[in-house]
C-alpha cells in the first residue's frame, strides 16, 4: 500500500521525479532561469511586505517550516557534493559561479545579517532557555521533586 501523503515538499518530490523525465519541462525551467531579473527583486520584496502586510505576516509565520526544509536540503546537497564531486570539479564550478555574483549586495547582505542575527539570536537564546526551564520544571513535578 501507498505511504499517506506528507506534504508539499512529499507532493513536490513525487510530482519533479515525474516532470523531470519530460524534455519540455527541462526546457521550460531553463527559460525561466535565464530571464530571472535581479535587479527587480527590491521591489518585489517592497511589494510583498508593504500591498498586504497581514498576507506577509502571515506568511513569515511559515519561516520556521521553510528555514527548517532549507537546512536539511542544504545539508543533504552538500552531503552529495561531497560524496558524489571531485574537488576540482567543484573548485572550477565555484569559480566560475563566483564571478557572476554581485559583491556589494552579498557584501552588503553580511553586514545586515550580523546587525539582524545578532539581535534575533539573543530573542533565539531567551526562548530556547525559557523552553529548557519549563522542560526541567516539568520533569521534576512528574518525579515528585
């Protein structure tokens, strides 16, 4: 018997497993990477923080799930680099990706990461303790302490 569904990461495996088999599909990906546009990002970001601001938070509440998929797919992606790529074949690969980065924005996005991270973390940090407390308060009432 089939195993239930999982979810949308579940539903968009079995449904790219399928779709990458089909010439068309790999064509039509390819188009759409070469038209991405950069330099319309800010504004798209502006759109979608500033036309419905309920929708975007809305949809920050969703950042633990996605932040949480992302890790583990990043994981897993450098997992098989790592396994499955010469070191060379990697090297060359990053060079020629690196050239094609802009450097003042990934510049610009460490400085801003710092300043933000650094602050999110203490807030981070708070919650994980006061999670901990609760946690041994809670192991100690169920052993009578």
């Amino acid at each position: 018997m089939e195993e239930a569904n999982k979810g949308v990461i579940d539903l968009t495996d079995r449904v790219l497993k399928e779709l990458l088999k089909k010439p068309g599909f790999k064509e039509g990906v390819r188009t759409v990477l070469q038209n991405i546009d950069p330099e319309s990002s800010r504004r798209l970001v502006k759109t979608l923080m500033w036309q419905d601001p309920e929708f975007f938070l809305g949809v920050l509440g969703a950042v633990p799930s996605i932040v949480n998929s992302l890790t583990q797919g990043v994981d897993e992606l450098l997992i098989q680099l790592n396994e499955k790529f010469s070191p060379q074949l990697l090297h060359d690969f990053m060079k020629s990706m690196v050239l094609s980065l802009d450097k003042n924005t990934l510049e610009s996005i460490v400085r801003n990461g710092k300043v933000l991270g650094t602050q999110l973390w203490v807030v981070a940090e708070e919650t994980y303790n006061e999670q901990n407390a609760a946690n041994t308060n809670t192991e100690e009432e169920k052993h009578g302490k």
